[in-house]
C-alpha cells in the first residue's frame, strides 16, 4: 500500500506542467500552468497523483485537435476547504471520454464546458496549514526538483516514431495530423484488447477498409494492420523500459496473447528479446 503523506503539493503541480510541455509541443498542444499559490501543505500521495495527472493530460492530448490549449490550475475552495486542481481543455469536449481518468487512484470530477472540458480535483486542507497567495503569474521557473527528473525521464519514452512523424506531419497538414492523431488515440486506447484489427479501427474512424487503407498508405507508408502491430510493439518497449513487468504482462497489456509470438515479432522488430532488452535495460538504470 502507497501511504499519503503531508507535504507541499506546488513544487509537483509546476513540475508536471513543465515536464509535459515537451510532449504537448510535439502534439501542437499549448500547456500553461497558471496560480496565485505560492506553497499549500496538503496530504496525497505523489507517486499516485504524478501517475494520475500525467495519464489524464497525455490522455487529453491524444484527442484534441492541433492547436489546442490545456491549463493547470491551482485554486482554493473555502468553502469546502478544499484545495482544487484543475486541468482545463480547449478545443473539443471529452465529457464521454473516459479511458484516461482515474485510472491510477486519483479520479478527477468532469465538467462541459463550451468547446472544451474541465476535470477537477479536491484535496482537503490540512486545518493548520497557513494559506500562502500571491498575485497570478504564468510558472517560467525552469527549475525542476530532482524528485520529479524520473517523470521527465518517461515522458521522453512517449516520443515514438508515430509521435515524432505526427509532430512532422502537423506543421505542414494539420488536417491530415488530426486524422492521425484520432488514429493513434484510437489504437492506444484498445492496446490491450486483442480483437481490437483494422476493422475495428475502421468501424471506429466510420471508414471503409478501402478508404482507410489508401489514407494511411498516402501518409505512413504503411497498412492499417501494419501500423497497429508497431503501435502495439512500441508500447510494449515503453513499458520495458519504464515499468517493472515480467515480458508476459507487458505482451497481455499490448494486446498480444501469445507469447511466443510477442516473442518473436519483438526480435524481428528491434533486435533483440524482450526479456534480454528488460533485463538490460534495469541493469543500467540500477547503476
């Protein structure tokens, strides 16, 4: 059991704001974190809420258009002496979308709002704790705790070749960038449902096979099957790299029930075994 602790929540909220701006820019996403708190002691559990905060913003990114802008917000609820954190999206609105909240133990309460969702989380106030304002100003701090460095590390894990192609992709034919940033969010969300083929994803985009193989092909070279199979590979060397999993979980969560051919398809793609790149992998993050 991960036990809360009574510590400052700030440093973490700035953190992780700056540490998903990297991630957000790749996306055409402006983050923003934006508060008048200068320092609140409240009990939560950071590991948790970091999980549950940077699953829900990723999550986030994953549907809405180019273009977009998500704030992170601080606020006081006096009232309910509550403190508030609120990560609000323009954009589209993500009312029904539900994979990615709370998925990590902290589930945030969702809103409609015009052209956009908000998600807010109350904390209690701790009855000693000193309420500490001053004016709103935008974090520029470029500093970041060596406590939160492990997150930055795996967000840079997120920066797969689908990312980087849509990044590219973005800057020259946005319209094209969000026909495959609904693609890639489509096939993440279903990595660990086997079943989840080119006809699901083609039932999912409302598209003929025809019609979304010739777009895929015009754009990545690549067939629908083709490119939900190397979806499914890279998340599988995410999780190696960042998760400590035996080889079988990270097939079963990627969507591959066999393990042989998990096995195989891995080699084939990288070069190596999966359980030689996890065990090395561990080896040199221990050192």
């Amino acid at each position: 059991m991960i036990y809360p602790s009574e510590a400052d929540i700030v440093p973490l909220i700035k953190s992780l704001s700056l540490g998903l701006q990297p991630y957000a820019q790749a996306n055409q996403v402006q983050i923003s974190y934006l508060s008048g708190i200068k320092k609140q002691r409240v009990s939560y559990q950071p590991f948790l809420l970091s999980q549950s905060i940077v699953q829900l913003i990723c999550g986030i990114i994953s549907f809405i258009p180019p273009k977009s802008k998500i704030q992170i917000r601080l606020l006081y609820c006096p009232e309910n002496k509550n403190l508030l954190i609120e990560v609000e999206n323009t954009g589209i609105n993500l009312i029904r979308v539900t994979e990615f909240n709370g998925q990590n133990g902290y589930s945030f309460e969702v809103f409609p709002k015009t052209n956009g969702t908000l998600y807010s989380l109350a904390l209690p106030l701790q009855p000693e704790a000193p309420l500490s304002v001053q004016p709103d100003k935008p974090n520029t701090s470029g500093n970041i705790p060596q406590f939160y460095a492990e997150i930055q590390k795996r967000l840079r894990s997120h920066f797969t070749e689908a990312d980087k192609r849509l990044a590219t992709l973005g800057q020259n034919r946005p319209k094209e960038a969000a026909f495959m940033q609904r693609v890639n969010a489509l096939i993440k969300v279903n990595l660990e449902n086997e079943n989840f083929d080119t006809d699901a994803l083609c039932e999912a985009m409302s598209m003929s096979r025809t019609q979304l193989f010739r777009r895929l092909k015009s754009l990545i070279r690549q067939a629908p099957a083709h490119y939900i199979k190397i979806i499914r590979l890279q998340k599988a060397k995410e999780l190696l790299e960042t998760e400590y999993l035996t080889v079988s979980e990270v097939a079963f969560k990627t969507g591959f029930q066999n393990l042989s051919h998990f096995t195989n398809i891995f080699q084939k793609q990288y070069g190596i075994q999966p359980s030689v790149f996890r065990r090395s992998n561990k080896t040199a993050t221990n050192e």
